[in-house]
C-alpha cells in the first residue's frame, strides 16, 4: 500500500510501520518532495498538500495521510487540495494531533482549518480518548484512537544505552525543563518561577535536587529570554545551558542527564517530547493542559499539576521522585531496556491499525 504521508520524513510517521510487516501487509511511505528553495531533508511546508502535486502524482500513492504542516496553508489552498484529491479517487486519513497549534498564539486560524479538514477526511485517527471525545463533540466525527509511537533513536535502546543510563545513582536528582526556541505555547519564565519555587519546598524537606534550565541560542522572545537569565543568576544548584539547537542524538543525550523533566507549555494536545522521554527512561511531569496526562498511566511516569500552582508542582514532583529514590543504580537502563521491547510490540499494533484504517477509507473511495 503505497501512502503520502505529511510529512513522511517525521519520525511519528516513520515508526508507524512494522518492519517485519508480510507482504500481503506492507505500507511504503512516498518520499518528501523537497520544497522550491529548501535545504535537503526539508519538508516543510510539505509539497504533498499542494494541488498541484496532487494532479501530477495521484498515479503514484493510493491514499493521503496527513499529520503535520497545515499551518502552511490558506484556507483555499487547503480546499484545492481537497478537491484534487477527491477528483482523483484518493481518500484522505487525517490524525488530529494538535486540537490547538503549539506554533500559534491566535488558534482562529487553526481551528478554521480543523473545521474544514476534519469534516471532510475520510478517517480520522488522533491519540488519546480524551482528544477523540473532543473530536466527536465539535464535529460529530469518530476519531480511532492509536497510541503515540515510540521516537527515541536506536542508539538509546538497550543494546546501546546513553552514558547517563550507566551512570551509578547518587542522592542528587536532576530534574530538566528544555524550553527549545521559546515558541508560543511554552510558558517559559511562568513555569520556571513555578519549578524553582517547588524546588526550594523540598530541598526544605531535605531532597538533594539540582535543575537544568535548557535554551536554544536562537529564540523566538529575546524579553523571555532575558528574563530566564535574571531569574536564574547566582541560583543555587540550578543551571541555565544555552546551545545551538541539538540534533536528535544530542537531544537524547541532554535528556538522559535528568531524572524528570517538566514539559512547560501553557497549551498544546499531545506530546512527543513526553513520549521521547518515556523512550529514555525519565520521568514527567506534564501541565493539566490538553491530553497529555492520557499518554502515559503509570504512577512514576507522569504526573500532572496545575500551571502556576506551587502545591501542585511539588506534589507532582513528589509523585516522580519516591519511585526514583527507591530505586537502584540500574534503574534508568533497565527501565530503557523494557520500554524499548514494549515499544516493539506496539509497534506491530500500531501497523495493524493503521492498515485496517486506510483499507477501510480506501473501500469507501471505491464504492
């Protein structure tokens, strides 16, 4: 089965699929066209929603499966899309991951291009039930709920663990928060202020805490980033690391340095941050915002508190640290180790239900 996906070269989309798949059950990913003037390996904006690349290209794939991108087009260009598909015979699966866009402030236009491409999909998939019952109340659709894929690289799996999963356990517990560039829906200084004010309660109960303050050197809000620098200045045990962006392998790195991290958004739907840390072994305390809470159940994995709440960051915190108190000094590998054959069973389920997804669109375009 041949799919355009949007965009294919993402990771999300790349560990849908089982390799060990039979070949009455294959799914073979298009390539990404490269966008007029982008670098290689570029997608975006992806070329696949294009009408034009549409008409051209509609005799090489059987259905289109879109993900990420849409914030690169109007309305109209989206409509034309449509059209073009609809005009070839090639159904369109749509995944809901973002109900609100982390690269937006005002949600109108987001919301505007939901409103068109959620009624007109022939499937809908998105990643929690919690997203899927949303889904149903604004659009009366019914969303297949298929879990996240895993993301981390095999080089943190278990036959290669990252130096810090080795590392023996001392009674220092690092917790991280990686605020990337600063995009729109990271509440960076709100959500620090919030960590070290719940740091400073339990160092007073007597944990032995160190905080990693993450940033990229290029970012989207000099002021916030300003502001980061102030607050955390002469604050003991608390470092502020400033870098060039981190490629995946050095981003794996830097989070297998934490014990927990906290995700510091003010808004979002579902996060593949999160899931990149469940990968590595590190747990996560998540804001009480869209579904994340949903990802992942187990007790010691993520814990969720209310934004800008002290109480609730602390008991959050205190939820994540006992489990790793307890623990050992081959905690963070062995739990590596059984994440990542756990992730290689959903996998396979992962596959499956997305080839009884596109099979069924594919049956409704043929009627």
């Amino acid at each position: 089965m041949r799919i355009a996906a949007v965009p294919a070269g993402h990771p999300y989309a790349q560990h849908l699929l089982d390799p060990a798949a039979g070949p009455g059950d294959g799914i073979v990913l298009l390539p990404d066209p490269t966008p007029t003037g982008a670098a290689d390996g570029q997608w975006w904006p992806p070329v696949m929603l294009e009408a034009e690349w549409i008409r051209a290209n509609a005799h090489t794939f059987d259905l289109l499966h879109l993900h990420f991108g849409i914030e690169s087009f109007t309305l109209p260009q989206l409509q034309a899309g449509l059209d073009a598909l609809h005009t070839a015979g090639r159904p369109l699966v749509f995944t809901v991951h973002d109900l609100t866009n982390p690269q937006l402030v005002d949600q109108a236009p987001h919301l505007a291009q939901l409103d068109l491409l959620v009624p007109a999909a022939d499937e809908i998939i998105t990643l929690t039930a919690g997203a899927a019952a949303l889904v149903g109340g604004r659009w009366g659709r019914e969303a297949v709920v298929i879990e996240h894929p895993m993301l981390a690289a095999h080089a943190t799996t278990p036959s290669a663990p990252g130096a810090a999963a080795k590392a023996p356990r001392t009674s220092l517990i690092t917790i991280g928060v990686h605020l990337r560039d600063l995009r729109p829906n990271i509440d960076a200084l709100g959500t620090v202020e919030t960590l070290l004010d719940a740091v400073g309660v339990l160092r007073e109960s007597g944990l032995d805490l160190a905080v990693i303050v993450d940033l990229n050197e290029r970012v989207r809000d000099e002021d916030a980033r300003r502001a980061l620098r102030r607050r955390t200045a002469d604050e003991p045990g608390v470092e502020l690391r400033e870098h060039p962006r981190l490629s995946d392998s050095e981003l794996a790195e830097a989070l297998s340095q934490v014990d927990v991290e906290v995700l510091p958004y003010r808004h979002g739907t579902h996060s593949g941050w999160l899931e990149l840390c469940w990968d590595l072994g590190v747990a996560v305390a998540a804001p009480a915002v869209g579904f994340f809470g949903e990802q992942h159940g187990g007790q010691d994995e993520v814990a969720v508190f209310q934004p800008g709440s002290v109480p609730s960051m602390v008991q959050a915190l205190l939820q994540l640290i006992t489990p790793i108190e307890a623990a050992g000094a081959e905690r963070r590998a062995t739990l590596v180790r059984e994440r990542s054959a756990w992730r290689a069973e959903q996998q396979r389920d992962i596959h499956r239900a997305h080839l009884a997804v596109y099979r069924r669109a594919l049956a409704a375009v043929a009627v």
